[in-house]
C-alpha cells in the first residue's frame, strides 16, 4: 500500500472523476424541440378554441413530465459523479492513514535494531 | 542575582529606551541608510505613479486612486525600511549584543518600532511633499488625517519589526518579508485606505470612525502581540 | 526537530474522522441533491439579497452551498488551529503543536482553494454572466478570504526559508499567531462595505429542507474536511521520526 505510484494513480483517478462532469452528454438527456403541426381545420370558433387549449394543456403537462425526468436524471448523474470523488477522496485519506501506521512501526523497528546494535 | 558591589547599577527602563533610540538615530544620522533607501523609494513610487496614470482623466476618481497609491508606496517603503534594519541587525551578530541589555526585549522591539516610525513619518512627509505638485494632491483638509497616518504607520510596523527579525535570518529574507508582512497587515491597509478616502472633501466624514476603530484594535493588537512575542523569538 | 513519536491515537483519530466524514458527505450529497426541492415545482425559486443590489435567483445552484460553507467553516477552524498552536507551541514548547500548525496550514491552504473556487463559480453563475471570473468583483470578503489564503502559502514558504530547526519551529508559532486575527476579519468584512457577498442566507434557508440540510452538512463535511488535518499531522509525525531516524 506503501507505494507512491499507487498515490498517484487514485489522485489521478480523483481529478479524472472530477473533469468526468465536462465530458457528460447533457443533449442525449435535454428535451428535443416539439413538433409542431398546425391543427386541421374547423368550423367554429369556440369549438377551435377548447380544441386548442386541450390540446396545449396535454402537450404542456406531457412536457413537465418530461422536464421533471431530464431533471432527475441530471441531478442523479451529478450526485453519482459527485459521490464517486468525495469516496476515492476518503478512501485515500483512511488508507493513507493506515500506511502511516505501517510506515511509523517500520522506523520504530530500525530504531529498536540501532539501539540494539549499539548496547 | 545578587547585585556585584562593583557593577554599575541597572539603568531604568526609560534611560534604556533613550539609549537605545538614541543608538539608532545617531545610527542613522551617520549612515543616513534608511532614510535615504525609504526616501528614495518612496518618490520613485510617486514618478512611477504618475507615469501610470498620466493619460486618466484628472478627475476625483484618479484623486482617491492616487490617494490609495500613495498607501501602497508607504507600506512598501515600509518594507525596505524594515529590510534594512533587519539586515544592520544581524550583520556581526549586532542583535545578540543588543539582547544583552539587562531589559525585556520588548523594549528593544519598542526602540525598533519608535524609530523606524519617525524615518518613515519623515519619508511621507518627503513622499506627500513630492505628491502634492506631481500629483496635484490635496491632502489637509481634515487634520484628523494625521492621526490616520500615524495609527496606519504604526499598524504596519508593529507586525513589520517582529516579522523582519525572522526574515533577518532566514534564506532570501528580504523577499519573504514582503510575502509574510503583506497578508498580515492587510485589515490595516484596509482602514488607512478607507479612512482616508472619508476624510476627503465630498465624502462622509462620519464613515471614517469605523476604519478608525479597525485601525486602533489593530495597532493595540500588533503591539500588543509584538511586545510579548518578540522576546520568545530571540531567545538562546 | 526533536524526537516525536507518532502515536497509534493520531492514525486512529484521522481513520475514525475519515470514515466518519465519508457517511457526513454521503448524507449531505444525498440530501442535497434529492431531498432539497428542485426548481421545477413553482413557487420555489430560491434567492439571496446581497447587501447591495436586487435578489439574485439561484435555480439549482444553491446546491453548492452545501459545500462552500462547510469549507468555509473547516478554514476557519484551520486558522483558529493555527493560532492555537502558535501559543501553545510558546508556552509548552512540545513539537506536537508545531505539528498542528503546520497541519492546519496545509490542511487550510487545500480546503480554502476550495471555498474560493466554489464561491467563484457560484458567483460567475448566480450574478456573473456566467463566465470563469465574471463573479469575481475584489468585494472585502472574497478579498479578504484569497489573502487568508495567501498567508497560509506564506507560512509555509517561510518554514522552508529557515534551516535552523530551533527558529523555524519559533518562526512557525510567532507566524501562526499573526495568522489568527485574520478570520475575523474575513467574517466581519461583509459589514465594512457595501457588498455583493450576501450577509446571511436566511432567504434561502427559511426552506426547512435547506435548513436541514445545511445543518447536517456543516458537522459532517467539515468532519471530513478536519480529517485531513489529521491525516497531515500523522504525515508529518512520521516525516519527523524518519528524519530523526536518519541523522542518528
């Protein structure tokens, strides 16, 4: 675990976790422009008129709907992305920590084999 | 100890501290080293000032820019000031015989902070002189500006005489005073900047009172901590 | 510097802080993202009011503050850590204080570039016009805030400045304690100029969710940010005990 190279590579591993939010594909996630066809024409007025506004409440709820979903999904990939770095992040910090211990008991054995050579 | 019957009697702290400020004005008065490196400095700063804001217009705006420039020279003919005491200081071990002094060595730092005020006061006036033809500055309108200069100086050299006597020996000090000095001294660099700029015609008077106080808690606290550290820094 | 044993306490400590954080910053990820309110819902477009200047919306950006002011408070406390050492190093003269000022610098100078860049591109977004630096406008706090840090790099450019082990560790204590006035002026200096910075954020956190939120965010992140303080002291001990090791 002591070794540097190793360091290295889950710093790296972090900063890449990091950068991964620039290369996430935000378009396939966004919504697309609607088709817009121009209704058939009616006869009267009122009739064209309710038509319209049922129609525009469907597209407008469908729309939200949608809207709701891209958003979700794109706080959800940033939680993950976000998640993913705090725990590489911390990982390094306990692991870290326990080669320490190691690395402290190693120059505590060097010492006691000084000691020893000198008495 | 016990007194030795022969040994001259330990002088006062007051007959110590006008020995010691005398040391360093006959010092000066000598080698004119500081006065002459801050000075020179100091108007160089003012040319080179002008030089930069020669095509502005020369309006309020460029008033209270030059005003907030002229801080900035003080604080960095501050900085070579402090250079090069610190610099005497150490040149054959001079500040281990002065340590000697049968006295706390905040008063030492108090001599320190005393007379490197008066040169850099004497550089402003020098600096202020220059400024007002070159710059076409007008700086007396409220005398209460004095005080301001006065609290600001001694803001920045309460922390400036106990930072230099690290920097003094440390590689590369004289850029590392500056590195170390300039973080530190920034809330008084702040007030004296601020309460300059309320004191000037135009402006409200009655905003100044706050960077008054910012400045006065921050001299009582630099001197404060000066006095009590810089003893602990040059021991052994 | 002289003989410093690393003790099993401080591995523990930073192993314990370390893994204590990761749930803390679990927690708050989690709650952040899917239990404080998204935008979409109307009626919930959260704001702030800068002393100077209209409300600004957030939309969904608010939701760095759950980082930004955590490390805020963790550099507080690095610089609070800092002073305390200096003082206690003067008075006890044991290197384990001079370890923790050196920690806590180290640990402030990592966790400050995180306070200024989240609160830059915070800014860039929410009043900017959303470019890097736009948001950046030389207002006291955030000026106040890179000098803080620029005084954490300063210490420890000055301990590399000094051979002599005796007046590093006097110049690291007498510097440490300098460093401590520093914070208040960083916390009080929304209140000496107009500003952009907002004083409080009381609009966004009358949200009860947010408020939360913000609450579990400012114990657990700052617990794994102090983790790191202790990781560095472990590092550092070790370091001293190798060097010690071989120069005997």
């Amino acid at each position: 675990m002591n070794h540097p190279r190793m360091w290295m590579a889950l710093l790296c591993l972090a900063c890449a976790l990091c950068a991964s939010g620039l290369a996430a594909d935000s378009k396939s996630e966004s919504l697309h422009p609607l088709n817009e066809q121009p209704p058939a024409k009616t006869t009267g007025e009122s009739e064209l008129r309710s038509q319209l506004e049922t129609e525009y409440r469907a597209q407008l709820e469908k729309r939200v709907a949608q809207e709701k979903i891209s958003m979700e999904g794109s706080l959800h990939s940033l939680w993950m992305s976000n998640a993913a770095v705090w725990t590489v992040l911390f990982t390094f910090v306990v692991l870290q920590a326990l080669s320490a211990r190691k690395r402290s008991a190693e120059i505590e054995r060097l010492r006691r084999s000084r000691q020893g050579d000198q008495a | 100890m016990p007194t030795q019957p022969n040994a001259p009697a330990k002088p006062s702290a007051a007959a110590a501290f006008m020995a010691l400020l005398g040391r360093e004005v006959l010092v000066e008065w000598r080698t004119k080293s500081l006065i002459s490196s801050m000075g020179l400095f100091a108007l160089l700063c003012v040319v080179v000032v002008g030089l930069g804001a020669r095509s502005l217009p020369s309006d309020d705006t460029l008033h209270r820019f030059v005003l907030a420039m002229l801080w900035v020279c003080t604080v960095f003919a501050a900085i070579v000031g402090l250079n090069r005491a610190a610099v005497a200081d150490q040149r054959k071990g001079l500040i281990y015989a002065l340590l000697l002094a049968p006295h706390d060595p905040a008063l030492l730092y108090l001599t320190r902070v005393v007379s490197v005020l008066a040169f850099l006061l004497v550089t402003q006036s020098l600096m202020i002189l220059a400024a007002i033809p070159l710059l076409k500055l007008t700086l007396f309108d409220d005398p209460l500006i004095l005080a301001v200069i006065v609290m600001a100086d001694i803001g920045v050299l309460a922390p400036g005489v106990l930072l230099a006597s690290i920097t003094g020996r440390a590689r590369g000090g004289e850029a590392l005073l500056t590195i170390l000095l300039m973080p530190v001294i920034v809330p008084v660099f702040l007030g004296a900047t601020g309460a300059t700029d309320a004191l000037q015609p135009g402006q409200d008077p009655a905003a100044a009172t706050a960077y008054l106080l910012l400045l006065g808690i921050c001299d009582a606290m630099f001197a404060a901590l000066g006095l009590l550290l810089f003893g602990r820094l040059n021991e052994g | 510097m002289p003989d410093t044993p690393t003790r099993s306490t401080a591995v523990w400590v930073t192993v314990a802080l370390g893994a204590l954080g990761m749930v803390g910053v679990h927690v708050t990820l989690y709650l952040s993202y899917f239990y404080t309110p998204t935008q979409v819902t109307p009626g919930t477009l959260w704001v702030v009011t800068p002393d100077s200047g209209a409300p600004i919306s957030l939309y969904e950006s608010y939701r760095i503050f759950f980082i930004h002011l955590p490390s805020a408070y963790t550099t507080a406390a690095c610089c609070g850590l800092t002073a305390l050492g200096g003082v206690m190093y003067l008075l006890s003269r044991k290197p384990k204080w001079e370890l923790l000022i050196v920690s806590a610098a180290e640990t402030g100078l990592a966790v400050g570039a995180m306070v200024l860049l989240t609160g830059t591109l915070w800014a860039d977004y929410a009043w900017g016009s959303g470019r890097l630096g736009s948001g950046w406008n030389w207002e006291a706090r955030l000026t106040t805030m890179l000098i803080l840090w620029l005084a954490f790099a300063a210490l420890l450019v000055l301990r590399r400045a000094i051979d002599q082990p005796r007046q590093r560790s006097l110049a690291t204590a007498v510097y440490g304690i300098l460093l401590g006035p520093l914070y208040p002026l960083v916390s009080k200096a929304v209140d000496i100029n107009r500003t952009s910075h907002p004083r409080s954020f009381s609009d966004l956190l009358s949200a009860p969710e947010i408020a939360t939120t913000q609450r579990i965010a400012s114990v657990g992140v700052v617990i794994a940010l102090l983790s790191l303080v202790a990781l560095r002291y472990t590092w550092n001990s070790v370091g001293n005990n190798l060097n010690t090791e071989r120069a005997a």
